[in-house]
C-alpha cells in the first residue's frame, strides 16, 4: 500500500531522512517510534506530500508521491491525516467540518455527505454536537472529529502525527480507542506516537528511527523484549523506566 | 430561575443608558457655549441656506459614487495584490511589494493630480477631442482605487498571515487546491480578523475623496467650497459638509460593528 525508497529529505543543511526504506502493506498497522528530532514526523509528512524529498521515492497505492508530474490533490483523497493539534476549521461546526472536503474536493451531492456526516459523528458518539464549533469541544472530542474529518474522505491510508500529545491525560483513552477500531477494521495506518501502550497492542510492527534513519523494524513482542540494536535498547529501558 | 443574570443585564443597559446622556449632555453643552462665543462676532443664517440642501444632495451622490467605485476597486485590487504578495513565485512577490511600495509612498492629492492631469491626457492621441479622457469622476475614483489597493492590500496580507499555516496544510491535507483552501478556509478567518482595520481603511477612502476636488470633481466638498464662493456662508457651509460626512463614515461604522459582533457570537477566540 505504501511504499518508500532511499528516501532523503534535507531542511537547508540538516540532514533529517538519511535513507529511509519501508513498506505498508494494505490493512497494516505500522507504529513510528523515536526520540524528537529522529524525523517520524517528517517521514510521515512525506507520505502524502507535505514534505517533498530531494532524493528517493514514495508511492501510496500506486500514486508516485515525490514526483511534479502526480496531482497530489487527487492523490491526497486516499491519504487522511490526523495531526497533533487537531487542525479543525474553527470557523465552521463540527458537521461543516466533516463535510467540506467531500463536498468541494470529491463533489458530493449535500444530502448524501450531510448523511455520511452525521453517520460519522454518531460512531465517534458525538452526534450531538453536529452544530456546534470546535472550541466548543474538549481536546479529545476536537481530535475524534478530526479523524471523523479525514475518514470522511474514505482515504485507503490514515497517516496519524502524534495524534494524542496534545491532549490531558483522560482524553487520550477515548481517541486511542477510536484509532484501535480502526485498526479492528483493517485500515492501513501509520501512527507516530509516544504511547508505548498503544503500540504493544495495535500495532503489527513497530519501526525505531533515530537520527534520519530506521534503526530496527519488527514485531511489538519482539520489539520490546528483545530490541537487536543499542539504540533501541537504550529507549525501551528508559521507556519502561519512567 | 436566574434573577441575578437578568438583575446584571438590566444594569448593563441601564448603565450604557447613562452613558450616552451623559456624553450628549457634555457635548452639546460645549457645543451650545462654542456657539454663543462664535455669535458675537458672526452672524448664523442658516435660513440661507436651506435651499442649498439639494445642491449638497448632487454632491452627496457624486462622493458615494467615487468612493464606492473607489472601495469596490480597491478591495478587488487590494486582495488580488495581497495574494501576490504571499505567492510561492517570487516574481509574483516582487511585483506586488513594488506596487504596495510605490503607491503607499506617493501622497495621494499628487497621485490625483498625476492620474487626471498627467495620464489621461498623455492617453490622448495628438490633436485628439479631449471627451471620454475628461470623465473625472472614472479618474477620481480610479486614483481613489489604485491608492487605496496599496494600502487594503497590507490589511488582507496581515489578516491572511495571522490565520495559521496548520489551516492551509490541513485544508491541503484533504485534497483542496491551494484556491480551494483560500476561498473556503483562509479567507474566512481572515475577513473576521481585518473587519476592523478595514472599516477603518473604508472610512479613510470616503475621506479621502474629498482630495478629488482638486479635478473639479463636484462632490460634497467641491460643492460645499464652490457655494462658498458664491455667498459668504462658509461657516454654515462646512458644517453641513461635515454633517454629510458623519452620515456616510458613522453608518459604516455601525455595520462594521454589527459584523464583528455577528462573527463573535459563535467564536470566542480570533
């Protein structure tokens, strides 16, 4: 489903993706674990095209990502992502929020995305605050409907970019659970994420970057019992220490 | 079930109530004295120029007209630089600071003079009937215009660069085109953030077009000059032309107003 090459990704000087290579298989769960500055976030924005490269090559279903010639707007439809903060439109209600990219980007008929809007809403078990505004909403309800935005595109990949860092410690249960289902329901996904938790458990392979590269890549079991490189060895102690 | 809320509305009102007596009262007993001290040395006849009203009246249309080409004009213009000036392409770039530069630059009574005087004429081909290049009223309000894109410009580009760039990358993130983002995202938040420098900037235009007297332009203040000419009444003169124009800037004002309270009622945080 995803695909990447010796890609490398440079921010003037700063070497941040040191040739990376990796691929998504369809309904897999792959977890990006690192220290800050390791470059997940970078390498996940560069799966649907915020990010260009300098050198390598990304496709995600097919679409050649880090090439001029691929309209990324198209292929951003298959691509939902869900960022750390949130992102809502804070001008439209959380129903207009959902329904606007299906209805300007995928040309929707109105009734038709207003259904799937609301089908969405009653399934993150928010359908109540259809005509309210994001900063109306807690943290962890204004993220659910960010994943409810980018579903509504029904998108063959959700990329997801720490989604839960920015919430109080009793939000983050209910967008984990969320994210969980989703994964029960086999989307493809990429999760860059600090919880460890969520990891172990969802995940079907977790993949360590440090420094612009992936240093270990493998099963969850495997990846916490029995790390191969040091470095990895050294995060999983403190991790588990703290 | 809530007599204290409805205790502290009631307080509210009866306090802006107040308020406004009181700053009438203040001001008009200013006013009142002012006038006293003027009166004995001068001699009010407003009797005289009651009748003038309509010719006022003419002026009044002409003045809407030129800044209300003049406002459509430079909002239009005022955006399209606006985005120039935040394109990816930095010629682009280059060619609205260039403009935002040298118009803002210029004083705007030279601008005038430059755009009637100086351009429409050397428009005119040689020996060539002076007709349509005369029309003051298309080159007052273009001068009007122009200017003023220069400065509605700087107003759209703050309001577009204040709305964070996470709302483009999330909007992009779903598949909008770059117009897409701007037209149904960007834009929006940032019309509610300039409602108040705009209105601001509006106000200065109407202001502003009192310049194109310079071109013979009969608009409120050619007007209320030329009848001064024609009778000795400037006091009574001016103070009409002022009280014109309050009724065009306070109006603006009050909708700019309501506005920003309609976009307040459902966002708290700009």
């Amino acid at each position: 489903m995803i695909t990447i090459q010796d890609v490398h990704k440079w921010f003037g000087k700063l070497h941040v993706l040191k040739g990376i290579d990796l691929k998504v298989t369809e309904g897999e769960v792959l977890v990006l674990i690192g220290a800050s500055g390791s470059g997940k976030s970078t390498l996940l924005r560069c799966i649907n095209g915020l990010e260009r490269v300098q050198q390598g090559q990304v496709s995600v279903a097919g679409i050649d990502i880090q090439t001029s010639k691929t309209n990324l707007n198209r292929a951003r439809q298959q691509i939902g992502i869900v960022f750390q903060q949130f992102n809502l439109f804070l001008h439209m209600t959380v129903l207009k929020n959902i329904m606007i990219s299906p209805l300007k980007v995928k040309k929707v008929a109105q009734q038709e995305a207003k259904e799937t809007a609301l089908k969405l809403l009653q399934r993150i078990g928010i359908p109540e605050k259809a005509n309210v505004y994001p900063d109306q909403l807690s943290g962890g309800q204004q993220q659910r409907v960010a994943i409810a935005r980018a579903l509504a595109m029904q998108p063959q990949v959700m990329l997801f970019d720490e989604p839960t860092s920015a919430l109080d410690p009793e939000m983050i249960k209910e967008v984990l659970d969320l994210m969980r289902e989703l994964a029960e329901e086999n989307m493809t996904m990429v999760v860059v994420t600090h919880e460890m938790g969520f990891a172990r458990e969802v995940a079907d392979r977790i993949a360590f970057m440090d420094d612009g590269v992936i240093v270990e890549l493998g099963k969850p079991q495997q990846f916490f019992e029995n790390p191969q490189h040091k470095r990895t060895q050294q995060f999983i102690q403190r991790v588990l220490q703290a | 079930m809530t007599p204290k809320a409805v205790r502290g509305y009631d307080y509210r009102a009866v306090k802006l109530v107040m308020r406004a007596v009181l700053v009438t009262a203040f001001g008009g007993f200013i006013a009142v004295k002012l006038y006293d001290v003027l009166a004995q040395h001068y001699t009010f006849r407003w009797g005289l120029v009651w009748h003038q009203l309509p010719a006022f009246n003419e002026g009044l249309i002409i003045t809407l007209e030129a800044s209300g080409i003049g406002m459509l004009l430079g909002v239009v213009l005022g955006l399209i630089v606006a985005l120039m000036r935040l394109s990816p392409f930095a010629l682009f770039r280059d060619m609205g600071t260039l403009y935002v530069q040298t118009l803002r630059n210029i004083p705007s009574l030279i601008f005038i003079i430059f755009m009637y005087f100086g351009i429409s004429r050397a428009l005119l081909p040689r020996g060539a009937n002076v007709g349509f290049m005369d029309n003051r009223l298309f080159w007052g309000s273009l001068a009007l215009g122009l200017f003023e894109a220069s400065f509605i410009s700087e107003i759209f580009r703050a309001g577009i660069q204040s709305i964070s760039k996470t709302q483009m990358e999330a909007s992009r993130s779903m598949g909008m085109s770059y117009w897409q983002a701007m037209r149904y995202v960007i834009l929006p938040q940032a019309f509610r953030i300039i409602t108040p420098p705009m209105t601001g900037e509006l106000i200065a235009l109407v202001k502003e077009s009192a310049l194109l007297l310079v071109i013979s332009l009969p608009e409120l203040t050619w007007t209320a000059k030329d009848l001064g000419h024609q009778r000795p009444l400037q006091f009574e003169f001016y103070t009409i032309l002022a009280a014109y124009y309050l009724a065009i800037t306070v109006p603006i004002s009050i909708i700019s107003h309501l506005l920003e309270h309609r976009f307040n009622v459902h966002r708290r945080r700009a």
